[in-house]
C-alpha cells in the first residue's frame, strides 16, 4: 500500500483541498484577470460559483459547462465508439495519439461523462504550466504532473516517482489515467508510441514488467479531427527547426497553440476506444526480455490506433495529391477538393514567418492529414 503524501508534488487535489486552493486562486491577481476578460459581465457571479465547490466533481462539471459553450460553433459534431471494450467498474490507462493540447483530455473527459463513466486523470507536462494559477486549475481537474527537461542523472529518479503515481492511481485509488502515447504532439501526425513510455509504465509496480503493465490495463485510443486549428502553427514549427535545429518553441508559442486550438475550428470530432492490451497480449509469443516486451506493446498500440481512426473527405485528398494519384477517389467529390484547397490557403496565410517557405509548409500541412491514412493503410 503507497501513501498519498509520497505523490504530494505531482498529484491532482483531493475534494478538501478544493476550497482552500479555490480561495487561493480568487487572491491571485493574474487569474482575476483571466476571469474578468472572459466573463466581463458575469465576473462576480463565476467567482461566487466557484467558491461554492466543495470537489473536484464541482469544479469539473463547471469546466466541462466551460467547454461546453467555448466548442458552440468550432465543432460540427463529435462522436464516439468502442465503449463495448471498457466498464464502468474498472480503472483503465487510456494512451492515446495527440493533436491537441488542451481538447484531446478534456474532451474524452467529457464523453466518459456523458455516458456515465468516472472521469479519467490527466497527464500534463509541466513545460505546459506557464503561470502558478495554471498549476492550481489543472490539479483542481484531476491533472497529475509529469516532470520535463530534468538532468539526465535524475531522469530515472522522476520516471520511477511518475510510473508509481501511475500504479497508485489505477491500482489502488481505481482512477482511470489518460496519457498521450508520446512526449508532445506528432507535428506530423505520423503517430507513434515512444518507447521511453512504456518503458517508464513499467518500473512502477511492484513485480516484473510484464506484470507492471498488464495490471495498468491499458486501453489504446485514436481521437481524429476532421481540421486542425494548429495545423499551421505545426507546420511553422517545422520550418523553423529545419532552419534552426536548435530552436525551441517559448512559452508565448505553447499559449498560442493553446488558445488557437481550444478556439479554432475543427469540423468532426471522432474518439475510439481500441481493445485492451492485455486482450491483445494473449495472442502474442510470450517476451523474454523487457525490450521485446517494449517493442511488443509499442506495436499493438500503434497498430490499434491506427486502425481505429475516423478519417474525413480531406484525409483522403491530401493522401491522393502526395502519394495516391486517385486512389481514394470515390472517398470525395470536385467540391471537396476545392474546399480542402481553399482551407490549405487560408491556413497557410496565417503563417508569419521572415523567411516563409510555402511549399514546405504547404506539404507539411497535407502529411498531417494525409499520414494516418498512409499508416492504417499499413497495417491493414
């Protein structure tokens, strides 16, 4: 049995630590500021609801009427399947493949809601956690911290604290987890399992690795949106880290790509829920190392998101003008084309670099909705 206090720097709040941080945020200058610029003529009102939460589901079910009324018209619809792979009485660990920073979470989140489900915990990088209020308002949404960019020499140190968080949280708090299947967004949606991962899901139990995975129950899945409102910001990156291999986005650019995706438009939302590793691992010749088990689990993982993904008449035209001529023809019309083309031009319009490269960003932006046809095409 783990106690609680170990997870003190990393883990989401607890429901009586919600009062006492919600009146800390209410005395932080910045956040009534952000409260003020959203809801001008209803900043007392918000204020007075949010001290009246006395749990994470308070605050949560607040968020998730946030988020409600932030998607009115930057969504056409969002849908989701595979619900026959989970139960209701089970904690599962949810990777997934990663678009966007803020949506991808919450909005499985809020699907797990709707269909009766307990919310997931979150994984979120600490890299991401620009401001002290930002810290608060995620663990006060059962977010737990994952530590970037420390020294080498402490890399083992950290990953052992967060995979035993893992643990604890699965096995005997019987929260279910969500954690992107790699380090940052695919830029190029070419999406795949970091093994780091895996090999970090591993060390935290308290038996062998393959029996530290298996009991994480983990759940691969694919999330697809039909547009991207990063897409351009993606592709910018790109270009900059081809010009300059050593720049690095700055904390400016994370909130850019946060408040574009959160606001932008992004047509169809699909989220699918694959089949449980450990279903999947019975078919497979049993590892007798920790690395074929790695490469093992990494292949199922992809495999299955990969083919659960929802694809949209722009998948398909990007996938035909790079590499299948007309392959999927039958898949759109002239006037998808025309559309796919028209958003391709506006997107890049938005890019604002000295040195703009419109053909790279150009094909940098149709991999992105072109690679997850290219790999379910793969392993199919």
């Amino acid at each position: 049995m783990l106690n609680k206090s170990e997870f003190d720097d990393i883990r989401p709040y607890d429901d009586e630590e919600v009062s006492p941080v919600i009146e800390g945020l209410m005395k932080d200058s910045e956040f009534r500021s952000i409260i003020r610029l959203a809801f001008p003529e209803k900043e007392e009102e918000m204020i007075e609801r949010m001290r009246s939460f006395r749990s994470v589901n308070d605050f949560q079910f607040f968020l998730k009427d946030l988020l409600s009324e932030a998607m009115d018209g930057k969504m056409d619809s969002i849908r989701c399947g595979g619900w026959e792979w989970i139960q209701k009485d089970r904690a599962y660990t949810y990777i997934s493949n990663h678009r966007d920073i803020v949506l991808d979470a919450s909005l499985l989140c809020s699907l797990l809601v709707n269909k009766g489900y307990k919310t997931a915990e979150v994984a979120i990088g600490d890299n991401l956690l620009l401001h002290s209020w930002i810290k608060n308002v995620v663990r006060l949404n059962k977010s737990f911290i994952v530590r970037r960019g420390v020294p080498i020499r402490q890399m083992l140190e950290v990953s052992t604290h967060l995979s035993r968080y893992i643990h604890y949280a699965v096995c005997e708090k019987h929260e279910s987890v969500w954690i992107a299947q790699r380090e940052g967004r695919a830029k190029d949606s070419n999406d795949r399992t970091q093994e780091s991962l895996l090999k970090m899901l591993g060390i935290g139990g308290t038996t062998d690795f393959g029996d530290n995975i298996k009991e994480l129950n983990i759940v691969p899945v694919s999330l697809s949106y039909e547009y991207d409102p990063c897409d351009y910001l993606k592709a910018a990156e790109l270009q900059q880290k081809r010009d300059d291999p050593d720049f690095k986005k700055s904390q400016d650019d994370d909130w850019l790509n946060m408040t574009t995706g959160l606001l932008g438009y992004k047509g169809n939302i699909h989220f699918q829920f694959g089949r449980p590793v450990n279903s999947l691992l019975e078919n497979q010749k049993p590892a007798q190392s920790r690395n074929e088990w790695v490469q093992t689990l990494a292949s199922l993982i992809d495999k299955e998101i990969f083919l659960n993904y929802k694809f949209y008449p722009c998948n398909y035209v990007a996938y035909d003008c790079l590499w299948g001529k007309n392959y999927f023809a039958d898949k759109y019309t002239k006037e998808d084309i025309e559309t796919f083309n028209n958003y391709l031009y506006n997107q890049l319009e938005k890019v604002d670099l000295a040195n703009k490269d419109n053909d790279f960003l150009k094909r940098k932006i149709m991999e992105m909705y072109a690679n997850p046809v290219k790999n379910q095409l793969e392993v199919k």
